[in-house]
C-alpha cells in the first residue's frame, strides 16, 4: 500500500501563487496525497478560488496571522489526524514537476533512519541557477547557510548526501520524526524555525538528508520581499535566538560576530533601513528573549 503524504502549503495574501502551485501538484503521478491549504489571516481569503478550481483540496482559515510555524502546524494536526505517513511542507509561491514527490518518497525509503528529506530549489524565473541544496550551520557565527545559493546547475551537487538542515520551501517528514520531535518551534514567527526542527531531529538519531532529483522551482521570498527590512529584522533577532536555543553556549561568539554581518555590512551598502530594522531585531532578541 502507497504511502499517505499530507501536503501542507501556507498561504498569505498569494492567491495566484497558491493557485499554480496546486496546479503543477496536481500533475505529480504515482502518489497518495491530500491538500491541506492554510490560509493565514489574509486581507482577503483563497477559499473560494481554491475550492472551485481544486474541489478536493482541504482549505482551513485561520482568523490571524500565525507565522510560518504557527501556519503549518495547524496543516500538519490536520494531515497527521488524516493518518499520513509523512508530511509535505511545501512553499505556496512554487511550483513543482511530475516527479518531485517521488523523488523524495524515493530516497525517504531508501534508508529507515532518513528522517527529513528537502528538494533541490531552483529560481522560478531562471531555472539553472540554484537556490538551495542542503544547509550548512555554522553555530559559532551564529549563520546558516543555504548550499548553492545563487550558482549555476552544472550538476555539482547532485548526490544524496547528509545536510543539517533542508529548506521549509520542499520538506518531507516522517510522522515518527514529527511524534519525536514535536510541531514546529512557533516562537521565532518567521525564519530559522524548520532549521530547528532540522537540529530536533537529528539530536533523536534521524537523518536530514538532501534529494538532488527532486526539483522544485521558487519565486523566493515572494511574501515580504527577499530585501525587504522586515526580512533582516527576522533574521537579525531570530540568528541569536536559534543559538540561545540550540547552542547555547557559543551564543557570546554568536554575539560577537552579529555586527559583521547585521551592522557592517548594511553600512557598507548603506542601506540604512535595514540597518535601523537589525538594531530592532537586536534589542527585541536581548529586551524579550535574554532575559
């Protein structure tokens, strides 16, 4: 019997997006799937849209904004209450080929201790540049790094291999990491949080592991802006509080290293509103969690 995959996608305020990515899902063959959109308190909702063009989809709204993670854990209860076998995380602004879900259903099985399994993310608008292929963390920086990011396809990383962390962007999950290991930390609002559960899983034995013949095309940061300083205000306080969390004793080296990359570099560029929105993502990080 074919595995159950619960297909989770978040919305906010992207309609269109949400409308062509369930059009390329709806081409995957060989799979056993159900759709669980989340529309998270958008100004006005997909519901309607969805149902019409996607009768079978599952559409759940949520009266509020939740975050990233408060999102998608409403959509993973869902599908683990529909007794799925894995949960797909999958960004609304994307669109995937026929054989996505299968390659990753493919190297899940391969190994019973692969526990979390990402795609290759390539850029929707230029198709051979790469957005990510696997994670690098480096705790004493406090920084993560997506593998790849901004290179040509030439095939380089093209192996399955063992990362830290994969991308919420195309995640697959067993249920049994996600009975271990919990729902997905709520408390960072956006950014960092899969890479945490990445961290989770792997500190209970499971492997996070990238899958280079899964492919899947993102528009990147289609929702508040890849350059947006509300993204650098995230990453900014959420950089500290993802090592207070998960390695708490390089989080002075982390500390020591923030105005390189949150201080310097946007003096460097002056882009001084990024710079104002670190400051504030600083003093939240130190006035909220460092207590």
């Amino acid at each position: 019997m074919e595995p159950l995959i619960g297909i989770v996608i978040l919305n906010w305020n992207g309609t269109a997006d949400t409308l062509e990515c369930l059009g390329s899902i709806t081409k995957i063959v060989d799979a056993n799937y159900r759709i669980y959109i989340i529309d998270n308190g958008s100004s006005r909702s997909c519901k309607q849209e969805v149902l019409s063009a996607y009768p079978a989809v599952n559409v759940i709204e949520l009266p509020i904004n939740r975050g990233f993670a408060g999102g998608v854990n409403v959509g993973i209860k869902a599908a683990l209450a529909d007794r799925a076998d894995y949960v797909w995380m999958l960004n609304n602004d994307t669109v995937v080929e026929r054989w996505t879900l299968q390659n990753l259903l493919k190297v899940a099985e391969t190994d019973p201790s692969y526990g979390i399994i990402g795609s290759k993310i390539l850029r929707y608008d230029n198709r051979s540049i790469i957005d990510h292929a696997g994670g690098k963390i480096y705790p004493c920086m406090g920084r993560i790094k997506h593998i790849g990011s901004g290179k040509r396809d030439l095939s380089q990383y093209n192996s399955i291999r063992v990362v830290d962390y994969v991308t919420g962007c195309s995640l697959l999950a067993k249920r049994p990491v996600i009975e271990e290991s919990g729902l997905l930390p709520e408390i960072y609002f956006l950014y960092f949080e899969e890479t945490e559960w990445c961290i989770k899983a792997s500190r209970r034995g499971w492997k996070v592991v990238y899958a280079p013949e899964s492919r899947v095309y993102h528009k990147i940061a289609k929702s508040i802006g890849q350059k947006s300083a509300l993204t650098t205000y995230y990453f900014a306080r959420n950089s500290l509080l993802f090592i207070q969390r998960n390695f708490p004793l390089l989080l002075p080296m982390a500390i020591f290293w923030w105005p390189r990359y949150f201080v310097i570099n946007h003096l460097m560029k002056m882009r001084i509103k990024h710079l104002k929105y670190a400051l504030m993502g600083l003093h939240d990080f130190f006035s909220v969690y460092a207590r």
